[in-house]
C-alpha cells in the first residue's frame, strides 16, 4: 500500500478511481482547481492547476494522471490556442508530473504511474482531434515512462469508452449504442481497472481499454 495523488480527483472518473485506491488500502489525496468540489469528495485535496508546475510530488507512491479538459472544434475552425490547452492538459502537465514523481520515487522505493487516456486516442470523430491528439501522445508518453522508468516505477495507460460525468454531459447518453455490453461506464468501473494496474507487480506500458467493447 502507499500514498497515492489523482489529478481531477474531486469528481467524475478521477473520484471513481479515488475511491477504488482508498478501498484498496492506500492512503488518496486529490487534485483540483475547485475547493468546493474537492471539499465534497471527503479526501484528503490540494487545490492546484496541473498545468502551473505547484504540485509537489513528495512522498507519492502512486500518481494518476487524471484532470482532463474537453474541446471540440471541426477543421476550419481550429485555433493554436486550442490546440495548446488541451495538450498542456493532457500532454505536458502529465510528462511534466511524471518528470517530478520519479525524481522522488526513485529515492524512497518502487512506485506506479497511471494515465488516464480515451478511446479517442484509438477512434476520433468529428470535432475531436485536438483531443484525440493529445489522448494519443499521453498513450505514446505512458509507453516512454513504461520504458525508461523500469524497473523502479511502473507506467501504464486506461482507455475509457464513453463514460456519464459533467464533462460528458447529457450527449453520453446518446452513445450507449455505441458499446457492446449495452451500457456506459460508469467512474467505479475506471476506478477497478486504476487499482488492478497499480497492484499488478508484472503489469507496466500496458494500455488498458475499459470500454464496454467500444473498440471492437
């Protein structure tokens, strides 16, 4: 067991999976950018943006790098800007993090990076390749980590199918059609499959889809 830290943890996928390490045995701090929100999570919180370079990383043994934004923007109404916040978001903040957590880790022992992706970064659709570009470098980045971080710290990669939480919003629940099993994921079915992955010693640059059979 160990301390671990979920960026985007106050609500959503990132609480799922909070509560799935909490229920593990591991001691769960959250990250976000709304005191309220993490307040109401009943963990352990700090209230910091991602993509500032603040979080400190001392005496984590498990990082999840979970906060998330979503854009869309068809061809032709693409803006650099855009394009720059969600990777800063998904991307950079997640390198930057991961950078910041081995330094430590490799100090005090072994340790688990997790990243939270999207099927998106396997299947886009119209609107969305800003963020299926950045889904997709996170998948590559968590590949990298998976590599040079071996053998002290693991890395690995969750693909979500579409899952129903204030991001995704109301549109979710025209997409059930889209998913085999019938059904949306739900943040306790993510949460799962971030405790297996942390727990499985023999486990790292594993991309893991959780997608009800989105993919097929």
């Amino acid at each position: 067991m160990g301390r671990a830290l979920v960026t985007g943890g106050g609500s959503g996928i990132g609480l799922g999976i909070a509560r799935a390490l909490r229920d593990a045995g591991h001691e769960v701090t959250v990250v976000g950018r709304r005191e309220e929100v993490l307040v109401a999570s009943g963990f352990d919180y700090t209230v910091a943006d991602v993509t500032s370079g603040s979080l400190h990383m001392v005496g984590v043994d498990h990082l999840v790098n979970c906060a998330g934004h979503l854009e869309m923007a068809p061809v032709g109404e693409w803006t650099a800007e855009v394009w720059r916040r969600l990777h800063e978001v998904h991307v950079v903040a997640p390198a930057m993090l991961a950078q910041a957590f081995a330094a430590q880790a490799c100090q005090v022992g072994e340790g688990t990076i997790t990243n939270i992706a999207s099927t998106l970064a396997v299947r886009t659709d119209h609107g969305l390749a800003a963020y299926s570009a950045a889904k997709a470098a996170l998948v590559s980045l968590t590949r990298s980590l998976a590599i040079e971080l071996a053998p002290r710290i693991r890395a690995n990669a969750v693909l979500p199918g579409v899952v129903k939480t204030a991001m995704t919003g109301s549109r979710a629940d025209d997409l059930v059609g889209l998913h085999p099993l019938g059904r949306l994921g739900t943040p306790d079915d993510i949460g799962q499959a971030v405790a297996y992955l942390v727990a499985n010693a023999q486990v790292t640059g594993e991309v893991l889809s959780v997608d009800g059979g989105l993919l097929l």
